[in-house]
C-alpha cells in the first residue's frame, strides 16, 4: 500500500489574482496545487487569519515550488507594496 502524502502551505496571499497567477504557474510546471480561503470576505480595514489565501503543495513537490516561485519577476509579488 503507498503512503498518503500530506499537503503542506508554500505561500500566503492577500489577493486572489496574485494567488491564482502563482497556481497556473506551478500547475503549468506540473506541479498539483491547490488554493485555500478564496473565497473568503474581505473587509477593508480589517484583517484577519481567514482572509489569507494559502496555497498548499504536496510535501514532495515542496522545494521545486518553492525555487519557481522565486523566479516570479518582483513586479507580481506582494513583498513589494
């Protein structure tokens, strides 16, 4: 019997737009990702723990994702504002 993987956050987003850009990308990479908290409400003003978007890889594909995401041009990080 194979071992279950376990899912673990890569990165933390406070816009669905950047969350999904940076998604594409690793799926585009092959690597499987999914988004957690999109949908949930934002209000101006106030933030909180549930309006983080998380995106979660698989253990294994941790590093790879983690160097592809390093090589998103600084003009699409939120590091910036």
């Amino acid at each position: 019997m194979k071992d279950q993987q376990k899912t673990v956050v890569l990165k933390e987003f406070n816009t669905s737009t950047e969350a999904n850009i940076v998604k594409s990308m690793l799926e585009a990479n092959g690597i499987p990702c999914f988004l957690s908290n999109e949908n949930s409400v934002f209000t101006p003003g106030f933030f909180s723990a549930s309006s983080t978007i998380l995106l979660h890889v698989m253990e294994d594909d941790f590093e790879k994702a983690g160097s592809l995401i390093d090589q998103i041009p600084e003009a699409f990080s939120e590091e910036e504002s």
